[in-house]
C-alpha cells in the first residue's frame, strides 16, 4: 500500500499543475481523476487552520481550472521527501513536502495525509485526510 500512496501523491499533485495550467481537459471525465479519489468525509486542514470539506475544496478545484494559465512566470508544483508512517491493513499515514513556484515565488507545505484502500481508483487508495502546515523558506 505504501508505493499506492507515493503513487498517489505524485499523480494528484500533478493533476493539479496541469489543471490550474489548463493542459488537461476541462470536462467530468478529466476532473472525475480528482473527485473519485476524495473519501465522502474528506477533510483538509489548511496552514491557516482553516478546514475545508470535500464538497467545498471539489468546487475550489473544479472552479480553478485554468487560473495560472497566463501566468507570466511558469507555475510548477512537485512534491518531495514522501514517507509512510504507518500502515494498516486498510489505512496508510504519509508525510510529504510540497513545493510550488508561483510567480516567481517558491512556498512549501509539510503535508501529513491519511489513504484509505479502495480498489477502484487511479491508485487504490482515496484520501481521507490532510493536514498542511508552512515549511519556511529562507
């Protein structure tokens, strides 16, 4: 289950630089990459302690198509130094760094994420919880 997740992780964070560059379709078939993955109680806790549900951050995503397409300065986003915590038969807790370049401007997030296995997704696995907080940089 351990390389599901890595898999996971990479994938989605690169689902997410290709939509909000629009250089994926913009229709249910693409974004349903995205949704099907999302555990019906998902919850994002932001670095600002601001905590999101999975109905409001699949309308945030599906409304940010697009949004960094014009950018003058190339939007990337990657992720780094994925490690599982802990596996259970049925659950994997993972830390992960992600890193993004927006607008000329680096930022980070430390990301500990809890997967479920569900056998018909992408991955085999679904997210069930996120929890981020700001990783300084220099």
């Amino acid at each position: 289950m351990e390389k599901q997740c890595e898999k996971e992780v990479i994938g989605l964070h690169k689902f997410f630089e290709q939509w909000f560059k629009s250089e994926i379709e913009n229709d249910d078939e693409t974004y349903a990459r995205f949704e099907n993955v999302m555990n019906e109680k998902f919850m994002l806790i932001m670095p600002t302690g601001k905590v999101t549900t999975r109905e409001d951050l699949l309308v945030q995503i599906r409304d940010g198509y697009g949004f960094r397409k014009n950018d003058a300065i190339p939007y990337r986003l990657w992720v780094k130094n994925i490690q599982c915590c802990l596996i259970e038969p049925n659950l994997c807790l993972v830390t992960y760094e992600e890193w993004g370049e927006v607008l000329g401007k680096t930022n980070a997030r430390l990301s500990s994420a809890l997967f479920r296995k569900k056998e018909d997704t992408m991955n085999g696995v679904e997210w069930v919880h996120v929890h981020e907080v700001y990783i300084p940089i220099d």
